[in-house]
C-alpha cells in the first residue's frame, strides 16, 4: 500500500505508483490516436461528425455504472481491513486471555508463536504464495512445522495446532474444559475471519457486469470523438484523452481494490500487518521488548 499525507495535493501530482497510470496508459493512447484519425479524416477527407445527444445519454448512464463498479469494489476492499482487524484483535485477545491459565510454561509460549504465524499462512494462502510461517517459525518443533506445511490448509492446519496446545493445557491440569472452549473460541474467530477473506478473495465481480462496463467503455470511449469533432476540431484529441483518462482510471481502480490481499500498490499492507502482530504477540514472552505497532 502506498503511505502518503491526504493534506497535500501538488506533492502527489506526477506520482506514478499507484495511480492506474501505467494500468490504462495502453487504452487512452489507442483513443488519442484514434480520435486524431478521426478529426483528420472529417477534415480532409469526409466530415463524419454526428449529434452529441447520444452520448450525452450514454454518459449519464456510464458514470453511473463506473460509480456503482467503484463503490462495490470499495466495500470489498474494507471489509477485507475490517476482517484483517479482526485478526489482529483475535490474535491478541487469545494470548493475552491464555496467559493468565498457562503462566510462563512451554505451553504458552508454544501457543504465542503458532498464534503469531496464523497471519503468515493466511496472509500467503490468500496470494497463493510459497507456504509459510512466517521469519520467527525457527523457534517452532520443525517436525510440527513441516507437517503444518504439508496440509492441504496451512492456515488450519496452524489453528489445528493452537487448539492442540490447548488441549495440552486441559489435560495437564492447568485449566477446567469449559475455560479451553472459551479460549478456542479466539481461533474459531480467527478461521472465521480467513473466511471471510476467503469469500472476497475467491467471489470477483459477476462476470455479465464486467464485460457489459468495459464494452460500454470502448464503444464510449472510441465513439466519442465523431460526437465532438465538428464542435471542437483538433480540441476533440484533448477531450477524449480527458474522458477516457478518468473513465479508464475509474474502472481500473475498482479492479485493483476488488481483491484487496495481493501485492499491488494499492492493496492491503498485509505485510505489515503480520509483522504487527508478530511483534505484539512475542513481546508477551520472556526477553528484550519488541517495538511498539500500531493497532488494527
């Protein structure tokens, strides 16, 4: 995700990260070219301009359909952080909660770095990345973990083994089996919110929505300049480089947000994310304090 200060304006003008620049820059070139056929054809050759009603019309109609696109793709993008949030907090609360039960035994601390490699695998499945537990896994029974590895879930397979320590604690005494219930109910939460993630990741946008926009676009896009070319002369290169800058840009950002858990500019810092929690979680074992993270 790209970091930056929503109180400057100028500073970000020729920003190229993130901007669907390099997305669209294809398309909006295809118009210009176009459009510049076009208003040379109608001025040497045969005026070929018709009334702008039409696409006045459709206009109305195409901004309409681009903020709907927009607005879908944005709710799935922060029910996505939401989600991710809920990690954060699930994760949080079952070390916290179980401390008070396992003390400063290998249970617990067994339990606090399983906990903290959750985010890892999930964060990875949903990428469809290598497998992993994250930087800190080396501190795990690397049999346990190769097995973990080995799972047709990772993600579960990592909870499998939290609710295993769990167990652990029961049968050694440490706590009665309705404290173990409330405690596994943190990892139900956190399998839960996966997912939730799981739903967006693998759910895009209903395929009939997405063809009929995008045709719609092209047809606009490559339509406009006989609309404007006997108002506006060579002005109609210009204006269609504006119109089908915004139009493309519009769409194309709701394609990168719909899926908010890769690796593009302007998706989830996931990353980031994992390592918070990471930090937060080991902080609560024995040894120098990790550096303070924000919240979800």
């Amino acid at each position: 995700m790209v970091e930056y200060d929503p109180h400057q304006w100028w500073s970000y003008f020729h920003y190229l990260r993130g901007s669907m620049v390099k997305e669209i820059v294809g398309r909006v070139l295809m118009c210009v070219v176009w459009s510049a056929a076009v208003v040379g054809f109608s001025q040497h050759v045969r005026n070929v301009g018709v009334a702008p009603t039409v696409h006045t019309l459709a206009g109305i109609s195409l901004s309409l359909l681009l903020v709907f696109r927009t607005n879908a793709s944005y709710d799935r993008f922060w029910e996505g952080r939401k989600l991710w949030g809920g990690i954060v907090n699930e994760t949080r609360n079952l070390v916290r909660a179980s401390e008070v039960f396992l003390g400063r035994t290998p249970l617990y601390a067994a339990l606090v770095r399983w906990t903290a490699a959750f985010p890892f695998a999930s964060a990875a499945w949903l990428r469809g990345q290598q497998r992993h537990l994250g930087p800190h896994s080396d501190a795990l029974p690397q049999g346990e973990v190769a097995e973990v590895l080995k799972g047709q879930h990772v993600p579960l397979t990592v909870a499998r083994r939290m609710t295993a320590v769990l167990d652990e604690g029961r049968r050694q005494g440490l706590y009665p089996e309705y404290v173990q219930m409330q405690l596994d109910q943190n990892v139900q939460l956190l399998i839960d919110y996966l997912g939730g993630c799981e739903r967006i990741h693998r759910t895009p946008m209903p395929f009939a929505y997405m063809v009929h926009l995008r045709r719609a676009l092209i047809l606009y896009c490559f339509t406009l300049p006989f609309a404007l070319v006997d108002t506006f002369g060579w002005v109609t290169v210009l204006a269609t480089f504006v119109v089908a800058y915004v139009f493309f840009g519009i769409e194309e950002i709701g394609v990168e947000i719909e899926d908010p858990f890769g690796t593009d500019d302007n998706d989830l810092p996931l990353d980031t994310i994992c390592q918070n929690i990471q930090n937060n979680l080991l902080a609560f074992l024995p040894g120098p304090p990790s550096r303070e993270s924000p919240g979800p």
